[in-house]
C-alpha cells in the first residue's frame, strides 16, 4: 500500500501517467475495443503484457499504474518472506525505486521466481523474463505460460506466427530464431544474426535475396516509426527465415 500510495505521487508529481505500464494499458484498451493493440510508434511489448493490464484499463492512468505496481511489490515481499524476512532488505536497491518512478515490470517479474502461477509475467517482457522463467521451471508455471499464450491467440490468432518455428523443436535454429524475435531491436542490422540459421546454398541465397525487398524499401521510404521498421523486417526477414526452418526438412527428404 505504501509503494502503491508514494508511486502515485510521483506519478501525478512528473505527470508522468501510468509510466511504463502505460503501454500496456494502451494495448489492453484497444484489445478489448477489437482494434489493433500495435497501433501506436514505438509499441514494443508483446500481447501478453495486455492481458496483465486489463484489470485495470478504466482506472486513471496514474491510479493504475500505482496500484499495478504496489501489488507487485506486495507479491515480491510476500515471495521473499519464505526465505526470511532479512530478504526484505532488497527493496533497499536502487533500481526498485527506479522501478516505482517509471512503473516499470521488474517488480512483478522478480516475484514471478516465487509463484509458479505468476510465471507467465516474465511472458510480458522477454529480455527480462526469459532469464528468470528458463531458471525457475515448473509443471505448474509451464501450464500457466501455455494458458495465457492460448488466451492471446484467442484473443488475436496472427500475432505469435513466428513461433510456428517451434514445430521443428528439435532444430536449434528453431529456438534461435524465436528466441531472437523476442529480444527488442530497433533496425535492419540487428536481424543480421539470423544468418547463422541458412547453411545450404539455396537457403542463403533465398534469405539474402528476400532481405533486400527491406532494403530496397528503406532506400524509397524513410520510416516514421520503429514499427514500420520491425514490420518490413518480419515481412523480408524473419518470414524467410521462418520457411526456410519449416521446410528445411523436406528439402532433407528430397535429397
């Protein structure tokens, strides 16, 4: 109640909104009006981070942005209480303040490590998440991870279609290209890692050859967004990286 009470403060001091936790909101509001939640510049969170605000989308942005993070702040002090109550000692860290001004998601992803059920808040912030959700595996949070990504392709079937690499779960390559769209990047140069998944001839060649319809656009457009970036990018990238991965084993059985 105290972090919910000060963060509110500081929200409506810097008029800042709902900070961070704005974005979601945003997305929430438009998913519940059946509109395209990535209509807005520089949207960056996945869909899952919609569902964690929906509780909250008719609230004043800086009531929901507090109360959103002081019940993060309630579960991760309730989550570290199990192991003692001198753990409590880590709210003392500067970045948990850091946090509370610009209603950030570390909180709530920290508690995460405790509540199997909460896994699926590392979902709403990959670069984050990923690293706490792949050390705190459980049948539990795995169930809970599979249903909200099951409500989010209810909710907005097209969005997750590159995780459609996982059907080869045993390719690596498949992990490396899901894996890569989830971390944020911000223009074409960043995907040039994902030449470590083409190894014949016909695959580079069909990869680098697409690649250059962003090319070719960048050269006739200027982008007025990050996500008109990323947009050509899963269109001329990652889509060919994603068939060449589907298809790479029929080619083996071909040949």
């Amino acid at each position: 109640m105290a972090s919910a009470a000060y963060c509110c403060f500081l929200l409506l001091h810097f008029r800042q909104g709902a900070g961070d936790f704005g974005w979601a909101i945003h997305a929430g509001q438009r998913l519940l009006a059946g509109q395209d939640p990535y209509d807005t510049p520089l949207e960056q969170y996945p869909l899952t981070a919609a569902f964690f605000a929906l509780p909250f989308v008719r609230l004043r942005p800086e009531v929901a942005g507090a109360l959103f993070y002081g019940v993060s702040s309630a579960l991760l002090a309730f989550g570290l209480t199990r192991h003692g109550y001198h753990r409590l000692f880590v709210f003392l860290a500067y970045p948990y303040w850091g946090g509370l001004l610009a209603v950030q998601w570390s909180t709530l992803i920290f508690a995460s490590a405790f509540f199997p059920l909460l896994l699926p808040a590392t979902m709403a912030k990959p670069q984050l998440g990923l690293p706490v959700a792949l050390t705190r595996l459980s049948r539990r949070g795995i169930l809970a991870c599979v249903a909200v990504a099951l409500l989010t392709l209810v909710a907005l079937p097209r969005w997750p279609l590159l995780c459609l690499a996982l059907w080869r779960y045993r390719d690596k390559d498949a992990w490396f290209l899901v894996l890569t769209a989830m971390m944020p990047q911000r223009w074409f140069f960043d995907a040039f890692i994902l030449w470590l998944i083409p190894k014949s001839r016909r695959e580079i060649l069909f990869t680098a050859g697409m690649s250059w319809g962003a090319g070719v656009w960048r050269w006739y457009h200027i982008p007025h967004s990050f996500v008109e970036v990323g947009r050509f990018t899963v269109l001329f990238i990652y889509l060919p990286m994603l068939a060449v991965i589907l298809f790479r084993q029929f080619s083996r059985e071909e040949s």
